[in-house]
C-alpha cells in the first residue's frame, strides 16, 4: 500500500513568516507535525511519503504512485486543501483526511472519501482494521482523548529538515482554563495530557542526530499546564540533555501565571527556552472578565511581561478586539499597552467565535453569529460575529491599532525598549552561513532600500554598543518587524 501524506498551503498570513524566511532562504516556518505523527503511526509495510505544498510541489507522478492520500490542515489552509482534494479525485485517489480542519468542519468536505477525525491515536487503528477488512466507514470520531504516552515520535525521515526554520516538538496537549473563545479545551481537554520526560528526550536526540541545531518550537496549548511535572522531570532533563549539545533553542506557549513563578521561570531559561507566546488578549478587565480569562485578571500585566522579559523570555503576546466590554478608547488602550511592554510580537485580531466554543453558542443563541465558520487566520480583519460596538468602528479602530504599532517608527522603539528589559538567554545558536547572509540581506533589504532604514541602523548601532551579544536577536526582530508590516499592507490596511 503507497500512502501519500499531503499538506496544503499556508496562504500569506502573520505567521507564515514568508516575508522574513526569504532573508533566510528558507521555505516554510514550521514541519507538518500532525501528519508526521499520523506517518508514524501507519505499519510498516506501507510505503510513504510527504509532500508539504508549503516546501514543495505536488505532482502528477506523486498522486500516480499512490493508492491512498491522507490530507491533514488547519482552518487556514482550508482553499488549497479543496483544491488538493479535488485533484486526487481527479486521478482517482481515495482521500483519507483528518486533523483540526476537519475536525472542525466534517460536513464541508463531501469529496472526502474517510474522515479519520480527533486525534489519529484514538480513530486511525479503527480505520486500518477496517481498509484490512474492506468495510471501510465515511467517518471515524473518538469520544475521549488518548494517553500521549503511547504517541510515537514523529517520522522525521518523511521531510528535509533543511527546509524548515523550526522543528516542532509535542509535550503536552490540553489547558487547564476556560477561556470561552478559544476551542483548546473542547478539541484537547481541560487536564493537560503529557508525554513523559523520556519521551521528550528520544524526540529531541531524534532532532539531533538528524543534524538539526536551530529553533525548536514546544507546540503545547499551555507548556506549563502540569508546573509540577516540569519542574521535577522534564526541565531537569532538559537541562542534563543540554549540556553536551549545540544551538537548539527553545520556545513555546504559556499561560501569564509563568511570571508569577520564578523557579519555572529560571528552570525553562536553563533549560534552553528564550521566548514564549502568551495570550494577553485585552488590558481591559471588563473585557477579560467577560471572555472568562480569569488568569489574567486583577494583575499588572505590563509588570508580569517585564518580568518574564528580565528572565531571559522574550514575550510574544496574543491580543483581540471586538469583545461587548470594548469602547472607542480601547484601541488606543491597547496600543499604549503594546507600546509599553516591548511585545515586538504582536498578535492582534478580531474577536472569532470558532464553532464548538461557548462564544459561539452563546452568540448563536443571540443570533449576533455572520457565519458559522471562521476564516482560520486570526490576523486578517475577518470576524463571524456582530460586533456591539459596530462593523465599522471595530474595523476602523482595528486598521488604527495596526498601522500605528508596525510602523516602522513604533516597532522599532518597542524593539529597543524590549531588549533594554531583556536578560541574555542561555544558548548560542552556531552562526551558519545562513545566518550570516541573512545579516547581510537584512543590512541591504532594510537598512538600504526599506522605508525603515533610519530606525534599522539606529537600532543595530544601539544594540552594538549597549548590548552586543543581543545583535543576532536585533536583527531577527527587524525582519520579523518587515513580514508583519507587509502583511498588514497586504490585508488590512
Ligand atoms: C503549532 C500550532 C501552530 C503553528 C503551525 C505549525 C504548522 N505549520 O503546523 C502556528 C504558530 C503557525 C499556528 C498558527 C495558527 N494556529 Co495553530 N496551532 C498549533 C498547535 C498549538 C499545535 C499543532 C501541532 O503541531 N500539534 C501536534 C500534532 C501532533 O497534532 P495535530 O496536528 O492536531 O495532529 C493530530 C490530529 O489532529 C490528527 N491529524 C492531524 N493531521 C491528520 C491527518 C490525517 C490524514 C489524519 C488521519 C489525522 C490527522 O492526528 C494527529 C495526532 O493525534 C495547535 C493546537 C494543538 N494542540 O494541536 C494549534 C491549532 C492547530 N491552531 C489553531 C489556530 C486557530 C491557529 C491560528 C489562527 C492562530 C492561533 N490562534 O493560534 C494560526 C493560523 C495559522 C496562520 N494564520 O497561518 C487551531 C486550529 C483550529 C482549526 N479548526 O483549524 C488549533 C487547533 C488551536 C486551537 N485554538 O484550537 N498554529
Ligand atoms: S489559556 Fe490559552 S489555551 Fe488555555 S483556554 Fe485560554 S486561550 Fe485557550
């Protein structure tokens, strides 16, 4: 049996970073993890292979090769995965799909011909028993969530590593809050769910030997969802297995309560991590009680990212606008906010209400719902819900807070108040010659011919005398500052 293993394309969004991978020739931020894993888990008389459309091109000699195309996306993908699905069928292919987008969505893909849907450790075997039998069903659901421990590593001989800025790494899934916009707990659960220490390990020496030294991302809904477990076994281990390794440096997702931690905080930089995105959403308590994001209530938040800053954490935030709780002075609130804190880093987008969620049913309920999908980029002025204050004021109050905080003169100041703050992190990435062009591309693209060039040389000369060693993190900071403002020129301004 061939399997193809097929990834769609990630449209032009705030992160696919395709702005900022050019200087570093590189085509695609992050591997398709999901379908590594399902890889993985397929027997091995089957013969594989991948083909993420993101890196490369699909062709007809592919899909002739193969007897079955497993198809796994997200939201954002979901134009080009249609397109990838009918053109399997076009060449008489039965398409297997599964992962967050069909999860989400099972009845919009009628072309489909098995939808091995939640996570593959609960459907997929079902769905192998029976292509063995020859009863195959249309669709395979799971009605709890499976034991990660039994999750293999992902099958990292599918893919050319050198493609990719950053590998994924999986240690937990699930968060232990409850914000009612956000569809992690429905699809994930509420107890974080890990893989142990061990586990974690083999997947990194699997990385390692592979040659890989570069970013490597912890693609956990909430990283410190089990603090006690980090503390006593994996952070531990990761620092051992640090010790006699190179580069791979390491960042993830967390929730704000890390900045009230200090141990964890010093354990995660020893351990090789030096950013983490966080889900700030609004400086506007009302805003934060109405969404049920109680961990970020009753707090200084600008004093909590300093202080993760100070630790060694780069802090990348979340944002959203369009809560009921919102008013005409909540644009500028936010931007003072973003301004103040150093987040170069900054999500913004509109509320959504991802069906599943408890916005979604308490808006339907409402009858405030514009649709009843959501586009699957959070970051491209799109919503599928009335707004209390307006459309209109929101958009324009929208397009307010992101012309002002990429622009160049804005984003460069909060660069430099950001790295003022921030400690130095533990692990030197080795400079390669793709780094070292990436210098030089950087120097040409902004510092010559970008708008920018002014607020570019006086951020280099800054950082070269007050703080050298942060030069290399300076300059990613300046191209990621080039992506998000052609995006947002591309899509909302
Ligand atoms: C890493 C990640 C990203 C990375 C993408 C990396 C990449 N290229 O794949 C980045 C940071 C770019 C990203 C961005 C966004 N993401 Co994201 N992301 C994740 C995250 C945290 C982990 C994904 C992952 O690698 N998981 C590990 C693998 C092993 O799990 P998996 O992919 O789900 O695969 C399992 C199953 O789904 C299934 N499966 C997967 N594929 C297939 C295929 C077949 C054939 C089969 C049978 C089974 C199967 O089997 C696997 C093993 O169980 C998930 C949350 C999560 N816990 O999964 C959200 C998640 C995928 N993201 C989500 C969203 C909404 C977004 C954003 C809009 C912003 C945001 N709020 O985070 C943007 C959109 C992207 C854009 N604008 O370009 C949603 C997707 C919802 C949806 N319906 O599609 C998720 C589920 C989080 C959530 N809020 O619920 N994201
Ligand atoms: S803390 Fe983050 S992952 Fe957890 S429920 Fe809230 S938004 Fe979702």
């Amino acid at each position: 049996m061939n399997v193809l293993l097929i990834y769609p394309k990630f449209p032009d969004t705030f992160w696919s970073f395709n702005y900022a991978l050019k200087f570093i020739r590189k085509k695609a931020a992050h591997p398709p993890l999901g379908l590594l894993t399902v890889g993985a888990m397929l027997p091995d008389e089957y013969q594989k292979r991948l083909v993420d459309v993101n890196v490369d091109q699909l062709t007809d000699d592919d899909l002739s090769w193969a007897d079955l195309a497993f198809i796994g996306a997200m939201a954002v993908q979901r134009d080009s995965a249609k397109q990838i699905i009918a053109r399997c069928k076009e060449m008489g292919l039965k398409v297997i799909a599964g992962g967050p987008l069909f999860t989400a969505e099972p009845d919009a893909f009628e072309a489909v011909d098995h939808l091995v849907l939640d996570e593959a450790e609960l459907t997929l075997p079902s769905f192998l028993e029976d292509l063995k039998n020859g009863h195959l069903k249309k669709s395979y659901r799971a009605s709890g969530f499976c034991d990660l421990h039994h999750t293999p590593p992902p099958s990292w001989d599918l893919i050319d590593m050198k493609n990719y800025a950053s590998m994924s790494i999986q240690f937990s899934r699930g968060c232990p809050f409850n914000c009612d916009f956000c569809n992690v707990t429905v699809l994930f659960g509420h107890r974080p769910r890990l893989k142990s220490a061990q586990q974690v390990i083999a997947e990194l020496d699997l990385m390692y030997n592979a040659g890989w030294r570069s970013n490597i991302f912890f693609v956990d809904d909430n990283f410190i969802g089990n603090k006690r477990y980090l503390k006593t076994q994996l952070l531990p281990a990761l620092i051992e297995w640090r010790k006699d390794k190179k580069g791979c440096v390491f960042f993830t997702e967390a929730s704000i309560n890390l900045a009230d931690d200090a141990e964890l905080m010093d354990l995660m930089v020893r351990a090789g991590f030096d950013a983490v995105f966080i889900g700030i959403e609004s400086p506007n308590d009302a805003s934060l009680t109405e969404c049920q994001k109680v961990q970020n209530k009753n707090r200084d938040l600008i004093h909590d990212v300093k202080t993760l800053q100070r630790a060694g954490l780069e802090v990348q935030g979340g944002f959203i606008v369009g809560f009921d709780s919102d008013t005409a002075s909540t644009f500028q609130q936010l931007i003072d906010f973003i301004q103040k804190s150093g987040i170069a880093t900054a999500m913004v987008g509109l509320l959504q209400a991802p069906p599943g969620t408890r916005l979604f049913d308490r808006l339907k309920k409402d009858n405030r719902l514009l649709g009843m999908k959501i586009s699957g980029d959070n970051v491209d002025g799109t919503t599928n819900i009335s707004p209390k204050m307006g459309l209109d004021q929101l958009m324009h109050g929208y397009r307010f807070i992101m012309g002002h905080i990429y622009a160049p003169k804005h984003y460069y100041r909060r660069v430099k108040i950001f790295l003022k703050e921030f400690g130095n992190s533990r692990v030197e990435t080795p400079l390669n010659a793709q780094r070292f062009l990436a210098i030089f591309r950087s120097s040409f693209r902004l510092g010559i011919v970008g708008k920018e060039r002014f607020h570019y040389w006086s951020l280099m000369i800054w950082t070269i005398v007050r703080k050298p060693r942060l030069l290399p993190l300076a300059i990613t900071l300046a191209i990621y500052g080039h992506h998000f403002r052609r995006i947002c020129e591309n899509h909302i301004l």
